[in-house]
C-alpha cells in the first residue's frame, strides 16, 4: 500500500535542510543536501510507521483536501 505524506523541508542556517513531517508528530529529519534530506525523509516516514504498528498504534492517513477558489 503506498501512502503519501506532506513534508515540510526548510533550509536552515547552517546550509542544510531540516524536513519536518506535520502528520506524523515527531518525525523530523535532516540532510546536507535536499536529495539527502528527502532520502532521509522517507526513511524516517519508513521507521516511524513500522513503529507504530509494532506497538500496535494506528498509522495516521493524509485525506486529500480539494479547495474551489
């Protein structure tokens, strides 16, 4: 199953980039490059889930939100 969730990468002050995923509380990453922080983002996406369900806790699911202008 494939699930999407938003990510929001900032760069920081140092040069690098710090990726923060808002549905998932706690799950926060980094990179020195943007390749590597998404790289690293989808790991993090990975282990916080597989976490989740060996403690038998429910995985957050994004629902798309469709905004008419």
């Amino acid at each position: 199953m494939e699930v999407k969730y938003t990510v929001l990468i900032e760069k920081n002050e140092e040069g690098g980039y710090t990726v923060v995923v808002p549905s998932l509380p706690g799950c926060i990453t980094q990179g020195d490059t943007w390749q590597e922080a998404m790289a690293n983002a989808r790991e993090a996406i990975a282990g916080y889930i597989e976490a989740l369900k060996d403690i038998g806790k429910p995985v957050p699911v994004e629902l798309p939100i469709e905004v008419t202008l």
